[in-house]
C-alpha cells in the first residue's frame, strides 16, 4: 500500500521501498503497523522538520519467503528512488534462501541503477557491507548492544548530521555487527570503481562500524533510528523469549534506557537529503 507524506505542495517527494525482512512485536504491529508502516511515519517526521522540507513516498514488501514473504523484481523499484532494508531476527551472514536471493537482487539494481539510493537498518546494515565484500559476524565478546547507547561520530558523520557535536544516541539490538567493513576492492569493479571510498560515519566500543556512507548512493546505520521506549522493551522481550539474550541483567538494564531521548529524527534527515541534494554536508 503506498503511503505519501507531502508537507507543502512544492516540497521535493523521495520515492523509497522498504524491504521488510522481520515483524514487529504483536502489539506494536496492532499499535503502528508493520515495520514499513512505522518507518514511513518515522520519515514522514523527519521530512516535515527538515529546513526545507522533504516529502517521503514509501511502499514495503514481506521478503522473508520462508514466512510467506516474496523478493520483488528489478521492475517493481522502477518508480523508487530507493530503498532500506529493514532490521531482522535473523543473521545477515546465514545462507538461507531468500538472503541468497535478496543479495542476487540487490547486486542487480547497483549495477543496473546507478541513480538508485540503498539504505541498510540493522541487519540491513550488515548485508549491505555483505554485498561489497564486507564480513558480518558475532561481536567478539558476544554480548549484545542494547538500548540508548551512544555512538561517536567521525568527522564524515559530523558532517553528515551537520553538528559539532563529537556523538548521537541511538537504540540498539544487535549482537552480530560488521567485522570488516567493506572496500572498494573488496566490491570488485562492477561494483565500485576503485577510487570509491566507503565511509565510516560512527563508533562504539562494541561496534566500530556503526553505519557506512557513500555520497549519493549508500547509507546505513547499524542502530534503530525509528524505534520508541515501546518498540525497545517489547524487542528485547521477543530475544529473551527466544534465548537469543541470556544476560537477564543486560536487558533489563537496557530497558530502563529506552525512555531516553534520542537523534532518530536527525540521521533520518540525513539519510533524505542524499536522495535529493546530497552535499555531504560538508559546508
């Protein structure tokens, strides 16, 4: 179903699809619909805010086809300007099927789109570095990154989120995250010249890359720029339900957090203005 936010008339429209690769709590899913649902919002937000303002255009489709999902083809992107790949349960460095085939997809629209913007949320994050040759695993200490953390900002992600500030905060979910990032070398040259530089905009003491840029063509962020205190508590539940967390006292520690402000809002923005002027910032 597409969902359009247009705050003024003139406002430049981003047309982007969002690969749903998870659902969300049952009751967030009854509260704010599926994750597409709650990232549309989420942009809507930001677009509305940004100076000027920008007007979001999503549509989403289920790719997990072990649970009744479908890959879309290259031809269902044609009035997109790009997409994100949402957050998952699942690993970005398994080999089940529709991984496989969502990566054969992905590859085909970098090289056939080359106007075509890629986003990468979480486990959308690690398999967009997957794609470029980067690798994905369990962080060393296989612990988990949980909820408000904060993430010090390189020099490009300074300039990205256009702030002199040295760190963001954001929520995190994730004990797997991207162990080498990528290179242009380690793309190949039918997918990236070899002069291409693939950015580190953020750190962590668990995870050094938090999200990875390329100027108009790649944003992704290892944490969950649209989650609320909600979406947090109720994320960690269905892990420890599921034995994926083990440290009770790390997650309920996490979730005190999750009432805490954050800058979802902020690295929204950023990631729009690379559809429609993407100056890096670096003014």
């Amino acid at each position: 179903m597409d969902r359009t936010y247009k705050p003024a008339q003139s406002a430049p429209i981003v047309r982007l699809m969002v690969l749903e690769t998870d659902k969300p709590h049952p009751d967030t899913y009854s509260e704010r619909g599926s994750f597409g649902q709650i990232l549309h919002n989420h942009f809507g937000k930001a677009g509305a805010a940004h100076h000027p303002p920008l007007g979001v255009e999503t549509d989403q489709v289920f790719v997990v086809s072990e649970q009744g999902g479908r890959i879309p083809t290259v031809q269902d992107f044609d009035r997109f300007d790009g997409l994100l790949i949402t957050g998952s349960v699942y690993d970005a460095h398994g080999n089940n099927e529709w991984i496989l085939k969502l990566l054969e997809l992905l590859k085909t629209l970098w090289i056939k789109r080359p106007d075509f913007r890629f986003l990468g949320v979480c486990f959308g994050h690690q398999l967009l570095a997957r794609l470029r040759g980067g690798s994905v695993g369990p962080a060393p200490s296989q612990d988990w990154e949980l909820g408000h953390c904060r993430i010090t900002l390189t020099p490009v992600g300074q300039r990205l989120f256009r702030t002199r500030e040295d760190h963001v905060h954001l929520h995190q979910m994730h004990q797997d995250h991207v162990v080498s990032p990528p290179t242009a070398a380690s793309a190949g040259p039918d997918m990236l010249s070899p002069d291409t530089e693939i950015a580190c905009w953020g750190r962590s003491e668990h995870t050094p890359v938090q999200g990875l840029y390329i100027p108009n063509r790649l944003f992704t962020t290892q944490a969950h720029l649209a989650f609320d205190e909600d979406m947090v508590k109720r994320q960690i539940q269905i892990r420890v339900d599921g034995g994926g967390i083990k440290d009770l006292e790390h997650a309920d520690r996490a979730a005190e957090t999750a009432h805490l402000e954050h800058d979802g809002v902020e690295v929204a923005k950023a990631i729009l203005r690379i559809f429609v002027y993407d100056d890096d910032g670096m003014d």
